[in-house]
C-alpha cells in the first residue's frame, strides 16, 4: 500500500516547489515589478505616448460619464465629442498663439541683429567686472557676424568693386585705404580670431561632421554638402517625435472606449478577501491623482493667463511667451518663478534701448514685474487651488516637486509621467496601511510591523 504524500506542517522543504516557498514568491513579484519599470523606461519611446494617452482618459472619464448619463450619448459618441472639441480647441489656440509667439521671436531676433540692444551691451560691459568684459566684447562680436549676411568690416568681392568705382559727390574717388588703417586691422584681426575660436569649439563639441566617406563608402554630407547629414538626423527626430505625438489621439480612442472594461477586469482580479479595503484605497488614491492633475491643469493655464496680461500692462516685451511658459512651468509647483528674472531682465533691456526721457523708472523695472508675479502667487495659492482642487489633492507642493525631480532624475520625461501617480499612492498606503499596523505594533498589539497578515 502506498503511504499517502505528506502534508499540512509535516512537509519538508525538500518536498517543496521554489513557487511554493513564500520568500522566493515575494522576491519573484518584485523583481517582476522592478522589470515592467525598466523594460518601460528602456521603450519609452512607445511606453510614454501610451502613458500620455492613458492619463488623458483617465483625466477625461468623468466628462465622458457625463455625456453619457446626462444626455444619452453613447461611449464612443462621447469619446469622439471630447476628441472633436479638444481638436477645434487645441488649433485655435495653436492659430491664435503661434503666429503671436513667431512673430515675437522674429522681431526680438530682428532687433539684436540691428543693434537695437548694443547701448545695453555697453551698459552692462561697464557694469560687469573687468576681467570678463573681454567675453562681452567677444560674444557680441560673434552674434554681430553670425547674423549678419556680409559681417561687419568685410564686403563680398562684388560689392567691394562697386563701392571702389562708384564716385562720391564731388567727383573725387574713395581713398584707396582708410584713414585708420591700423585700428580696421586690428578689428578684422580680432574679428579672425574670434571665428577660429568659434570654430575650434564647435570642433571640440562635435558639432561639425567630417566630410568624408567613412566605412560605408557613401555619405549625404558629400552630395548635399558639409552639415547635411545632421540636417537630416535632425528632421528624422522631429518626425519620430511628430509621429509619435500623432500615436496619442489613437492610444487615447481605445483607452477611453475601453476604460469601464478595464476597470471591470481589475476589479476581478482582487482577492476577495481585501477586495473592499483595496477598492477603498484605490477610491483615495484615484481622489488624490485625479484631483492634483485636473486642478493643476486648470490653475496653470489661469495663472499664465494673468501674467501674460499683467506683464502686457507693465509693458514687458514678449509677455504672451512668458506668459506661455508660466502655464507650463506651473504644471510642478513653484517651477515658474525663473520667468520673473526673465520678464525684468527683457523689460530692462527694452528700457535701456529707449531714450533717457521715455525711460520707465528702475524702481518700476524692478518691481512691477515682481508685483505681477506676487499677484498670480497669491491667487494660485489663496484662490484658485481651493475653488478648483480643494482638499482632495492630499499633495502638498513641496511633495509633489521633490518627487517630479526625483522622477526626472531617474527616469527623465519617464519618471516625471509616473513620479506624482506613485506618489500620491505610497503616500496613502503609508497613511493608511503602513503607518497604522506600526503604531499597533509599538503599542505592543501585533507581533509584526509590517501589514501582511500571518497564517
């Protein structure tokens, strides 16, 4: 007769499977987790627009329910509506601002290559210690020559010939050299110098790309000339990032459609023993992410919002493309205070290109700007964030930028997708999990810290 296999306490190790020891299980889960992450970060490039599409339907679901409910439309009536207003929402925006923007940053270009700036370049050469004033002197020489068609101090062969043979206004022909020979040589001479520095740093950068064949015996540098061939690696990654930012409108379609049953498969996964309390926990969580997000959005576009205006007023240059990136830079808190140095430095630059009696007063200068910045603070903090988030955010600013950092630094563009999520979430599971089942600990009611339950 055979004895029947052991079980219950009685069976050893040795009769064990690995999947069957609770250690090994719990470093297999692990290590599974810590490899989805790196397997993400090592494809971001097809993981992140899945992420940016995931977090939109995840934003817009209850404007989607609403339609729904509210007015009987059906999923994918609803789903195309939102698409449809965000599209017509999205290219007036992009019509009305980037014509704005463009035009801006021409005309900013425009004037530094007509010198509207060199009185404040002087201005600021005198003021800065004297052993840098030679990097002034050399960096506007060098912006002067890389803008300008024919830099100053040289003619093309063509026009040095009409100028020499054009006669002046009283017949007599211009002098063979100029009086000041020696200081235009001096000036042509530093001039030469400059660019041969400017080219041995781009050479040290890398920036130049030989032009030559190299072990494939063809190259598009030698048919379309010396920096063709980073032309086109340049226009291949505009179109890969193109091309992946048209994947989200297709990502987002499936995962709005389909966002009721996803949810539906996840919740029959759960054990049903702690089925309520993870649904719970995931309700907090999903209040505390959902909330954070979707008000951080709406009080980033108010804030730019007013300090675009605002600066209009005090008559800063550019205020509506500050203005833009103070919305973006408000998405992490207390990020877009580096567009205040920006807009009183652009308004004292423009203040020192006007004549002496149109000038604004320093004082103004210095303090409008700041007091337009003072005024977009206090109403994201006293104003907008308790109307539009509330409490239920439960994520302070000084949490969510250190986590944004962290994520930035560990998984760039990645890890800032995936760092406020993660957050938010190990900060209620600590609240209420973690630091529960220590403080029973303490007090001597369990036998274990940690909040697993013994069999």
């Amino acid at each position: 007769m055979q004895d029947a296999p052991p079980s219950g306490p009685a069976k050893g190790l040795s009769r064990l499977h690995l999947w069957q020891i609770q250690g090994v299980r719990d470093v297999v889960v692990v290590a599974l987790v810590i490899g989805i992450f790196y397997m993400g970060y090592a494809i971001r490039t097809v993981t992140v627009p899945l992420l940016v599409a995931f977090g939109l339907a995840y934003l817009v679901e209850p404007v989607v329910k609403g339609l729904v409910r509210r007015f009987g439309f059906s999923r994918t009536a609803a789903v195309g509506t939102v698409m449809g207003t965000a599209g017509v929402a999205l290219v007036a925006v992009v019509a009305l601002t980037v014509p704005v923007l463009v035009g801006q940053t021409a005309g900013f270009l425009k004037s530094l290559r007509e010198g509207r700036f060199n009185s404040a370049v002087d201005r600021v050469e005198q003021l800065v210690p004297e052993e840098y004033r030679g990097e002034v002197g050399r960096f506007r020489a060098w912006f002067q020559q890389s803008t300008q068609a024919e830099p100053v101090g040289e003619m093309s062969p063509r026009t040095e010939k009409a100028a020499a043979d054009e006669p002046l206004a009283d017949g007599a022909r211009p002098p063979a050299e100029p009086a000041d020979e020696p200081k235009v040589k001096a000036a042509e001479a530093e001039a030469e110098a400059i660019q041969r520095a400017v080219a041995a740093e781009l050479e040290r950068r890398g920036f130049r790309q030989a032009n030559e064949d190299r072990n494939s015996g063809f190259r598009w540098a030698t048919v379309l000339g010396a920096n063709a061939e980073d032309v086109l690696l340049s226009a291949v990654e505009v179109l890969t990032i193109l091309f992946l930012a048209a994947l989200v409108p297709f990502y987002f379609w499936f995962f709005s459609i389909n966002f009721p049953d996803a949810l539906a498969f996840l919740r029959g996964l759960l054990p049903e023993k702690h089925r309520d309390r993870i649904l719970e926990l995931a309700g907090d969580m999903d209040r505390a992410v959902s909330g954070f997000i979707r008000g951080r959005i709406v009080v980033s576009v108010i804030m730019g919002v007013v300090a675009a205006i605002g600066w209009r007023i005090c008559g800063v240059p550019y205020a509506i493309t500050l203005g833009a990136a103070v919305t973006v830079l408000s998405l992490i808190p207390y990020v877009s205070a580096i567009t205040l140095p920006l807009a009183i430095g652009l308004l004292a630059a423009d203040q020192l290109a006007v004549p002496d009696a149109e000038r604004m007063g320093w004082l103004w200068i210095a303090l409008g700007p700041a007091l337009v910045f003072g005024l977009v603070q206090f109403l994201e903090g006293y104003v907008l964030l308790p109307l539009i988030a509330g409490k239920a955010t439960d994520l302070d600013p000084v949490s969510i930028f250190v986590a944004v950092l962290a994520g930035a630094a560990l998984a760039g563009v990645y890890g800032m997708l995936l760092s406020i999520p993660v957050a938010a979430c190990l900060k209620i599971y600590l609240r209420e999990v973690v630091m529960p089942r220590l403080r029973a600990w303490s007090s001597g009611r369990v036998n274990d810290p940690l909040p697993f339950d013994q069999s």
